[in-house]
C-alpha cells in the first residue's frame, strides 16, 4: 500500500473513530440508563486497529472510559442500577486489555509491511542492475530507484577515487556536485562504514530543482557503498521527512549489493582498457596498400625498338 493511500485510511479511521464515540456519548445520555448504548465504544475501539497508529487504541480507551462515567451522571435516571456500575467497570478492564493487544497488532502488522516493502524494493534494485552496466549507469539507476522509494526530492551517488569522491549520478540536482575529498559527514561514512542521519538548516541542505522551482531538503541520509568490507561509493539523500520503519539492515543491503555492481565495473573497465592495449601491442604496423584503381604497368609496342 502507497504511503498516499494509507494516509488516507488513517485520515477515514480517525474521522470514523470520532463520529462513534460522539454519537455513542449523546445516545448514552439521551437514552435510558437500562440500555446499553455504551457498547457501541468497542465499534471505535477495534476501528482504531485499522490504522498504523499504535498509541491510537490506547488513546480510544482513554477517552472512553470517563464518557462511559459520564454517561451515568448526566443520565435523567433516579436510580442507578448496581448492575449497570458493574457492567461497565468490567467494560472497561475489557476494553484496556484489547487496546493492549490492538496496539501489539498494529506494530506487528506494520513491521510485517515495512518488510514487504523492503523486499520489493530489494527485487527491484536486483531487475535494475542486471547487465553489462557501465560505473555511471549503475550510480545512475541506483539513486533513481532508491530516491522514489524514499520519497526523496535529491539523491547524489560518489565513487570513492583514491582521497576524493567523483560524481556519479544525480536525482533531481539543480547542478552536477564537484569532487569532495578528505572531510565533512561524507567522508565519516567512508571512515566509520556507517548510515548517517542528519537534519540540518535550510541554507546548508541538499539542493533539488526542476524547470520552474527550487528548493532545499531538510533532513540528509548518508548510506556508504561497499564491497569485500571496504567501501567504494556514497549515495546521498535529501529528504523533507524520513520514511517510517525505514531498518538501517535493509539500506546495508541494498549498500552491498550496489557496492559489488560497482566493483564488477570498475574490473570489466578495466579489463577492456588492458585488452585493448594488449591488441594494439601486438598486432604489426600494417604495411602501405597499393591503390586499387592504379592500372598495371605496360610498354606499347609502337615505341618498342626494332630488333
């Protein structure tokens, strides 16, 4: 599911949970004390397991239970029923016993979708990186992917080259970013081989634009490319807000997984440029052609001497 269109279900739960509780309260006042309009609670308890929230069952209960007091004062009854006291402190324990166990349900199903997501996401690298692929290609369509799932505004990916980083690719730059060499948070991932959150102030964020606008990233990801254990790239991402349930274990993967594309590049480059020179090495000067068109040599026998 989109993060879109969950939002959206999120928004219609929460709307949802709020009309039932309002609705229950009113026809609990307004209704005699025998019956048990106060059940209609649990319809807003358990729609509260629908959405990602897990503090939001706890919240429900929270407020549901002074309402569900509340509903015994304000009622027109003279006399109050020991029953009717009993059944709702027990509805009450029930009520914050569920809530404990809806809020368990909604960390498991969001841990179970964040892992669907990154085995997608994980398949998808893998489809983009099959072939031949040249170092630019593969900084190319790694910062793509990993950018619009992220839900990144820019993404930068650097080779590491001796002491400096050399531009790769770029998603989504105003321009091209020049070599950075031996400081800053970049240059900590490389040392530490380690994933690098920062938020940091406008004037100093990651810079995105397009035709017609242009703006700055608040919050930075830093993710180092390795190979073997030694790391051979950065990707770099700017971002207004960071993804939910995002594991340090899956961007490490997907780390590794492009720091060995990379490698295998450099290595194919490399092998081609020593075949290359191998085969102008041996093959011989070739010597000069004789012009196709030329006609052979001959002698005219009018001017032959006479024997």
């Amino acid at each position: 599911m989109t993060e879109k269109r969950q939002g959206l279900q999120d928004t219609l739960a929460l709307v949802g949970v709020a009309v039932i509780v309002a609705v229950t309260f009113v026809g609990d006042v307004i209704s005699p004390v025998i019956y048990n309009v106060w059940l209609a609670y649990f319809l807003a308890l358990v729609l509260s397991f629908s959405t990602r929230y897990i503090w939001l069952p706890i919240v429900v209960v929270g407020i549901v239970a002074p309402l569900m007091w509340m509903g015994i004062v304000l009622t027109d009854s003279t006399s109050i029923p020991y029953v009717t006291v009993l059944n709702r402190s027990l509805a009450v324990g029930v009520m914050l016993v569920l809530a404990g166990v809806g809020a368990l349900t909604v960390r498991a199903r969001r841990m179970v979708n964040a892992h669907d997501w990154e085995q997608r996401t994980q398949m998808h690298l893998a489809r983009r990186l099959l072939g031949d692929l040249t170092r630019q290609e593969i900084g190319q369509r790694s910062v793509n992917l990993l950018a619009l799932a992220l839900g990144a505004k820019a993404g930068v990916a650097y080779e590491l080259r001796g002491n400096r980083l050399e531009f790769l690719a770029g998603f989504g730059l105003a321009a091209d970013r020049p070599p950075v060499h031996g400081q800053g948070h970049l240059w900590r991932a490389v040392h530490d081989d380690q994933v690098i959150h920062l938020k940091v102030a406008g004037e100093h964020a990651l810079g995105w634009g397009t035709g017609l606008f242009a703006g700055k990233s608040a919050q930075s990801l830093i993710i180092p490319l390795h190979e073997g254990g030694r790391v051979n790239g950065i990707l770099e991402f700017g971002l207004d807000v960071m993804r939910r349930n995002l594991s340090t274990e899956f961007l490490e993967q997907a780390a590794r997984k492009i720091g060995i594309e990379l490698r295998s590049a450099s290595y194919r480059e490399e092998m081609e440029a020593l075949l290359e020179e191998t085969r102008r090495q041996a093959d011989p000067t070739p010597p000069p052609a004789t012009p196709r068109n030329s006609p052979p040599a001959t002698r005219s026998w009018r001017n032959s001497p006479a024997p």
